[in-house]
C-alpha cells in the first residue's frame, strides 16, 4: 500500500516558486551534457583497461611469469570501476519515480560493493599462482619480447591516466581526476614489476618472480577490501563528511533568521545527493506562512550552498527547543 503515490506533495517541483523551476530546468540540462560527456569517458575505460588487460595478458603467455599475470588481472579492478562509473551514471542518474521517490543513486554502491568482490577474488587468483611459481620458480620465456608488450600497454595506461587526470581537472570532477591517479598508481607498479623482472633475467634470481605478483596481489586485495567496505558504508546511510555537515550548520546560522534554533540534524548522502532533515524551532504564536518562508529560504540557501540536496524540515514551537541544540539563532 505503502507503493500507491498519492500526487504532488509540498516538496514536489510544482510547489516552487517560477524563477526556481527554471533554474532547476536549466540545471539539469547542464547536467544532462555533463552526464553524456562522463557516459562517454566511463564507456571509453571500459574498452581501454580491456584492451590493455589483452595484451598484459599476452605478454604473460609468452613469458610465463606470474607477476606480468598480476599485472594483467591489475586491469580488471578499471575494468570494473569503469562499468560501476557507467552505472552509477545510467542507473544512478535516474530520476526518483514511483517505487523509488528518493531516487537511484544507490546503485552505484550495489556495483561498487560487487567489484570489491570480484576484485578480492582476482588477488586470491593471483596469489595461488605466485604460490606455485614459489615453489618451482621457472625463468622466462622470451623476456625481452614479452617485457616489450607488456610495456606497450603500460604506456597506453599512462595516456589514458593523463586524459582522465585533465578532464577531471577541466571539468572539475575529483571522481574523475581519482580514477586518474589510481591508473597513474598501476602504471607505477607496471614498472616496478617490469625493473624486477629485467633483474630477475640479469640475475637468474626467478623467485623475483611470484615475490613481484605477490606484491602486486597484496594492492589488489587492498583496493578491493577498501572498495567493498566504503561501499557497504554508504549503503547504510552514511552521514555527510564532517565538512560538508559544518557547511550545512553555517548555511542554517546564517538564513535562519526569525527562528529560534536547529537541532536533531541528521544527514546522509546517496551518491551526489545529500538527504538533510533537522528541527527548526521557531516562536509558538509565529504564522505558518512566515515558518514556511523561514524553511523556503534556508532550503534554497542549502541547495546553492551544496547543490543535489534533498531537505525536510520539521518545524516545532519554541517550547521544544533543547538546551544544547547545534544552531542557536
Ligand atoms: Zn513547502
Ligand atoms: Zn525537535
């Protein structure tokens, strides 16, 4: 029952003043661009990290050497970042309908927290590898062919990690100039692995080797772990950073006038959207036009403040109000 929507309520777009329906039109255009150029970087990841997880792995059949199989399965941590990125941007950016009036930002956690999975299964792969290759430690076969090939697609991942670290600057997305860096830091350990193995040719030391994937192993797993569980987090309604929360706390102080103080604030985020709620205590005998015009302009004050935010707001006479309420005005 809970299903049947019951029409527009006082927080529907309806309810708002003209000049804010034409802002949020022209917003979500604005969106609609940036969304379209971030499908097509995400989409482009995709066919990039797969493609070089190919040749990683060709590299690893002409040689036989386990970390250049770690290297290669490294890949498929973008792999799957780059489809969550297409999610959260296709299934993410949807707009709240009927079953869902909150919205759908939460299935990109529901990927992240399936790639943090899939992510530790590839290390435990890689490790059971290095563990027999430990054991029976073998040379290369053709290491200079197979170093080159693999060195070819570690410079492709250093063009792709240049792009995204600009884009994201340019359109000054830090999820985007992250995904950057995080190529940028398998590109270092492409090398590391790739100076280890030249070493273990010079050196006849093979058990370089499977040591090197074990390394590259031991990331992997953190990455994933890290993955799973910050996803798993934000899955439980996780609140705001300590920072977006004081942004929150000064935009009430400083717009709340004509109230009386703000408490039991309670925040949480889905990904862009930010859900904030909190008591507004205002004088018993004040109108419910001027309450309501009090809340109007601390929500708007709120959306220009942090943009994607969702804001209910109780509002309480004055004999409500507690002794240590986080917003005095
Ligand atoms: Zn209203
Ligand atoms: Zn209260």
């Amino acid at each position: 029952m809970w299903k049947t929507y019951r029409g527009p309520s006082c927080l529907e777009p309806l309810a708002l003043p003209p000049h804010n329906r034409l802002m949020a039109r022209m917003k979500s255009s604005i969106a609609d661009n940036k969304r379209s150029q971030h499908q097509l970087i995400a989409a482009s990841s995709i066919a990039v990290a797969l493609a070089v997880m190919g040749i990683k792995y060709i590299a690893y059949l002409m040689t036989g050497s386990v970390a250049l199989f770690s290297d290669a399965l490294e890949s498929i941590v973008n792999v799957l970042t780059a489809i969550a990125a297409l999610v959260a941007i296709r299934i993410g950016a949807q707009p709240p309908d009927r079953s869902h009036p909150f919205g759908h930002h939460k299935a990109e956690y529901f990927a992240a927290v399936l790639e943090g999975a899939l992510i530790i299964v590839a290390a435990f792969m890689i490790f059971r590898e290095a563990y027999f290759a430990f054991y029976e430690p073998r040379s290369l076969n053709q290491p200079v062919a197979g170093l080159m090939v693999n060195a070819f697609a570690t410079a492709i991942n250093a063009a792709w990690a240049w792009v995204l670290m600009s884009r994201g600057r340019i359109w000054n997305s830090p999820a985007m100039a992250g995904d950057g860096r995080h190529l940028l830091s398998d590109v270092i350990t492409s090398v590391g692995v790739l100076i280890g193995l030249i070493l273990a040719t010079i050196t006849g030391w093979n058990v370089l080797d499977p040591l090197l994937a074990a390394i590259v192993a031991f990331n992997i797993l953190r990455i994933g772990y890290n993955l799973a569980v910050e996803s798993m987090s934000q899955l439980l309604d996780q609140a705001a950073s300590p920072e977006i929360q004081a942004r929150i706390l000064a935009a009430i102080r400083a717009n709340g006038e004509g109230a009386l103080q703000a408490h039991d604030i309670r925040t949480r985020t889905a990904g862009p959207q930010t859900f904030i709620e909190f008591h507004l205590v205002v004088p018993g005998d004040m109108t419910v036009l001027t309450a309501h015009g009090i809340c109007d302009r601390i929500e708007y004050a709120l959306e220009q403040e942090l943009a994607n935010t969702d804001v209910v707001i109780h509002v309480e006479p004055d004999h409500k109000a507690k002794p240590k309420a986080p917003v005095q005005l």
